[in-house]
C-alpha cells in the first residue's frame, strides 16, 4: 500500500528537526532512525529540496549541502523555519494509551512510567486517556520470568490451565506480553511441544531452571492453539461483547440478533463461556458444541440441585 | 505532471507559517506551488470545473494538516470583507524536545504493535516519527516485552478529536439496563479497562456523568456542535468509581478444580465432595459467570440471589442447547 501523505510529510518535517539537532547525517543512519530504506531517505530528501515559500526562488527553498548529499551525506542549509509538529490528539492518545496499558499491568519495566512522565508534560493535555489496573500478577513470579528471558534459560511452571487443571511444565519463555490488559508470558511448552501464550496470573509456582532456551520467539502472532471445527452462535445483541471476545470471530449484526462464526480449539472453554450469556442465546451449532453446552449446563444444574 | 502531494502539503505549510498575516483562499491557489491557478481566459463551465478541483483539492489538505497535527488558525480580516484567511503559528505547531533515554524509546514503539490494524495505527506509527525527531535513539520494540488488544474501538480516534476541540460526540448505545437510545455527551476522557475502551463524560440528555463502554456503540461516533462548546472538569469526578460494597459469596468447588476461585477465596472447610470458599465481590455478574464457566464443578451457596441466577442462566443454555439439536427440554 502506498504510503499515506500525512505519514510522509511527518517523516519529511522529522529529517529536518533530525538534522537541525545533528547537524548532519548519513543516508543509512536516517534510514534507521526512521524505519525506511535507504531510497526513501534519498526520495525524501529530494521533496524538501523542491519545497519552500511562494516566489520559489534560490533562498525561498529548504536547501542541502549538494557536495555532500553526492557522498550520502545528509546536511541541511535552510529549513525554512519548518520542523516537526507537536503530536495531534490522535498521536497523544495512541501513545499514552498504550503504555498506560502496560502501566496498569503490573509487569511494566520502570522506563514505561518515566517515559509516561515526559510524554504527558510534553503534550500538556496528557488526561486525555487513562488506564485501568485488572490487577498485577505475583511480582516474585514476574521476576523470575523476567530474569530467565534476559538469561535465556528456562522455567519450571506449576500452571492452572484454561481447564482448571493444575499442570507442570517447563517453558521456553521468549516474552512478557500484556493482551487486553491481562498479563501472559509467551512460550515454547515443552510438554506441548508447542508455543503457548501462558496467563502468568494462572501461574502457581515459577522455579528458573539451568537449560538454554533452543527455540526462536513465534512470529506469527496471537495464540497457537489450532481451531478443530467452526462454530455458529446467534444470540440477542446482549450477548454481542462476549461473542466479541472470541479469536478470530466474525459478526453479523442486524440491529436485533448477532450471529458469530469461530473456529474452536476446544469445545469444553467454549460451551463454558456460552452458559455465561445463557438467556441470549437462540441457536448453537454445530451439533457437537450443542451437547457440550447441553451437557455443561446439565451437569450445572445437578450441581446446584 | 501533478504535484507530488507530500510536496503540495509542504508548500502550503511553509507559506501559511511565512504568511504575515494570513493567506486567503485565492492567495493559497495562485501563489503556492501544487495548486492550479485559474486558467485565463476560462469559459464559466471550466471555472466551475478548476474552481470545484480547487476546493475539493484544498479541503482534503486541510483535514491533511490536521491529522499531521498542525493548528490551521482562520483569520477574518475585516479590511477584507468575510472572506476567510488563514494562518499557521509555528510557535503552537513546534514539537517540543523531550530527551527519551533508549529503553524510554524502545518502550514508546509498544504503541506500534498495540495499535496495529485499529484506525489509531497509523496514528501510533506518526507519534512515534514525531518523537524520532527530536531523540537520538530510534523506537524499536523493546526485547521480551509486548502489548496487544483483540478488539480496539473505531471510536476513539473521533472522541480523541473532538475532545480536543471541546465538542460534543452523538452515537447509537445499547446498555443491558436502559436498552437501545442515542446519546449525546462531552467527553471528558477515555478509560481503557481489560482492553476495552471506554467514553468517560458527561451525558447532556441525562445531565449527569456517564461512563459507555465504546464496544456497546453502533455504527458511528459524529462529533457535533461547534467547538469550545464544555469545559471539562478538574478534577474530573470519579462518577461510577464509587463502586458497591464489597460482599462475600459462599461457594463450593470440587477437589483440584476452581483454582482461580480459590485462589481469591478463603477455604472455610468442606461439605461432602465440595471445598468451601468465601469469595469477595462487588458485582454479582463476577461469581455468576466464574461459577457457570466451571460447568458443574462449582456451587454458588449463597447468596441465594446469585445462586437462582446461576440456574436461570444453565437452564436457558441448555433450552437453546437442546433446541438447536432439535430435542426438547423436556426429556
């Protein structure tokens, strides 16, 4: 996709701050700072040189260094007193929100609320969004993860799974991650043989073991667990924020009904969650998480008998 | 060949911050490069056109000013007639410099994957060019720490705005309690809970503040009103955050299962094959659908409110159950 004028044009009045702070700079080094190739930078040098104040004469435009841009080196001579702007209300709110977040979550390293510190000054209407704490997971356990992750090694975990069983497993942990404002700690299971996205509040006891980790961090993304069918669940539009909640759900919602579609890893969380909007739901299939839900809500009312 | 945009909204930049005064729209067309001045000697049906290219050309780079971040100030000068001009202040536009140390810098970029694929994106990404700016050290993820939400709101970039501006947002709701309405409220902030947003403010049909969660919106949130229309309060009052008492639910679990209840709970012994638990709660919805999800494994015992929901809600999902199977809740 082409890049969105507003994202270049941010980019463009950043070189020139850039060089105003650096005096100069090479082709590759902008390139790094900003996140773009090197043809980029070059493209991007070649815009501002065009650009300047009406009339468009020699001194009305930003200008560079000619000698040194032939030797990718990077030096403004006139900026036209144009630099970067402050963030919009937009920016502000992506920045600040996102590590409020990660501040709420209790495993934040101390440069997220520094850094939280600055940006808010910085912006001088930094109550524009907040964040709420779900509570922090055990500080020692998040400890001993943090610290296997930089050694690379290890954990031996007794872990409460998805199940509600107590399980032993040693992991490969690669990551602390904060999803939803609930902390996880993303692995490899040995015992799965698999990679895991494990909830480090559902973690018992955490032991840092002697063994290297072998595997690489999973780059595809969100969790690994492998759907087995696909579900259709239509409900009144009560039940809409649940259903919502489900990976990888698609919902058609006409005002009155929602209808979901899901793939399902495993029928028993799923039919679990269902009995939770019970009054709202109209129809449940395939048959196979039908009689789950029928026989998880049976087997509630016998409890309750 | 045309103007390369980026070089177009440059231009205009440059002039409206070299301007003295202000430049109208006229002045904007025949003065800065990437616009087309009028053609001499047009027919009226070629003015139309160039004049209607113009303004639609010159409206799009205006929004374009704003999602940069650029305060675009309208100067009306009477000596002119009403005919509008404008003007750009650097001293309002400048980014200030903030010294980011690299873990401060490494931080930051969470926004990059916190954000991604929600309309906030590419507003993350542009944040982060900005700080760029003005550090030495370049945003890059930090090693062995994340952040990501499952279902961001297209809301919140339309309040964030107009919160800015002061102007009141109007959207379709739908809450448990009231039903379905359209409300119209000054935002005073955003909240964000377990990942879902939140539109704290304050409700003008009900006069009183009112916290919406953004995922009970439908369609879309449309700023209206003029701008600088409210005030937000300072301190913002902590509506709603007087929260019900705590109160405790006794319930049981079976041997090796309820681990989270347990671990919020406090054993109080047995009763044949259950484990009691005193569990704290405000919100009699938590115990509720902890002790459904357990399907059969727990109990509520009291209190009996709670309990009778629990039924209410199994019986209802095994109606629907059996239904979609085509067998009846009879047998």
């Amino acid at each position: 996709m082409a890049e969105k004028t507003p994202a270049r044009v941010t980019r463009l009045l950043g070189i020139v701050t850039y060089l105003e702070h650096h005096d100069e700079a090479t082709v590759a080094q902008l390139a790094a700072h900003f996140d773009v190739s090197e043809s980029q930078i070059r493209k991007d040098v070649t815009t501002l040189w065009m650009s300047g104040a009406p009339g468009y004469l020699h001194d009305d435009l930003i200008d560079f260094d000619a000698d040194a841009f032939d030797r990718d080196i990077i030096r403004l001579t006139d900026s036209q007193g144009v630099s970067q702007v402050r963030l919009s209300p937009r920016e502000a709110v992506a920045l600040i929100g996102a590590l409020t977040t990660v501040a709420a979550s209790g495993i934040a390293p101390d440069a997220v609320s520094t850094a939280l510190d600055k940006l808010v000054a910085a912006v001088g209407d930094g109550e524009a969004v907040r964040s709420v704490s779900l509570g922090a997971p055990d500080p020692e356990i998040v400890g001993t993860l943090r610290a296997a992750i930089a050694a690379g090694v290890v954990v031996d975990l007794a872990y409460v799974d998805a199940n509600d069983n107590l399980t032993e497993r040693t992991i490969e942990p690669h990551r602390l991650v904060v999803i939803d404002g609930i902390t996880y700690v993303e692995c490899w299971c040995r015992r799965a043989q698999d990679y895991r996205t494990l909830r480090i509040d559902r973690i018992r006891t955490a032991t840092q073991g002697a063994d290297a980790v072998a595997t690489k961090p999973d780059t595809s993304g969100g969790f690994s667990l492998v759907p087995q069918f696909e579900a259709v669940i239509t409900a009144a539009r009560p039940a809409r924020w649940l259903l919502d909640t489900f990976p990888g759900v698609s919902v058609d919602d006409d005002g009155t009904t929602v209808t979901a579609r899901f793939g399902v890893a495993d029928a028993r969380v799923i039919a679990a969650q269902l009995l939770t909007i019970g009054p709202h739901v109209h129809t449940i299939a395939p048959p196979q998480l039908a009689h789950e839900v029928a026989a998880q809500a049976h087997a509630v009312l016998d409890a309750q008998a | 060949m045309a103007v390369d945009p980026a070089e177009r909204l440059l231009n205009l930049i440059i002039a409206l911050t070299h301007a003295r005064v202000r430049m109208t729209r006229a002045q904007i067309r025949s003065s800065v490069a990437g616009y087309a001045p009028p053609t001499p000697g047009r027919s009226e049906d070629e003015a139309r056109r160039e004049d209607a290219a113009f303004e639609r050309m010159f409206e799009r780079d205006k929004d374009e000013l704003r999602r940069i971040g650029i305060p675009l100030k309208t100067v009306v000068d009477p000596t002119h007639g009403d005919e509008i001009g404008y003007k750009i202040e650097a001293s309002d536009a400048a980014m200030p410099s903030i010294e980011f140390s690299p873990a401060e810098m490494a931080v930051l970029a969470l926004a990059r994957e916190y954000w991604q694929g929600a309309t906030l994106g590419p507003d993350a990404q542009q944040g982060l060019t900005k700080v760029a700016s003005t550090a030495a050290a370049a945003p890059r993820s930090p090693l062995g720490l994340g952040a990501r939400a499952t279902s961001l709101s297209d809301a919140t970039a339309v309040i964030a705005e107009a919160r800015a501006r002061r102007q009141a947002v109007e959207f379709d709701y739908t809450s448990e309690s009231t039903g379905h309405a359209t409300r119209t409220v000054e935002p005073w902030h955003l909240l964000i809970r377990g990942g879902a947003e939140y539109l704290v403010g304050f409700d003008r049909d009900k006069q009183a503040p009112r916290t919406y969660r953004l995922r009970r919106v439908h369609g879309d949130v449309r700023a209206i009103g003029p701008a600088d229309s409210y005030e937000i309060p300072d301190p913002v009052p902590s509506q709603g955050s007087s929260p019900p008492p705590v109160k405790t639910a006794r319930v049981g679990v079976r041997p090796e299962a309820g681990h989270v209840l347990r671990e919020q709970g406090t054993a109080v012994g047995t009763e044949g094959d259950w484990d009691l638990l005193d569990v704290s709660y405000r919100y009699a919805d938590y115990i509720r659908d902890a002790v459904l999800s357990l399907g059969g494994r727990a109990r509520v015992l009291a209190p009996t409110d709670i309990a009778d929901r629990v039924v209410e809600y199994a019986q209802s999902a095994r109606e629907a159950a059996l239904a979609s199977l085509g067998e009846s809740s009879d047998g």
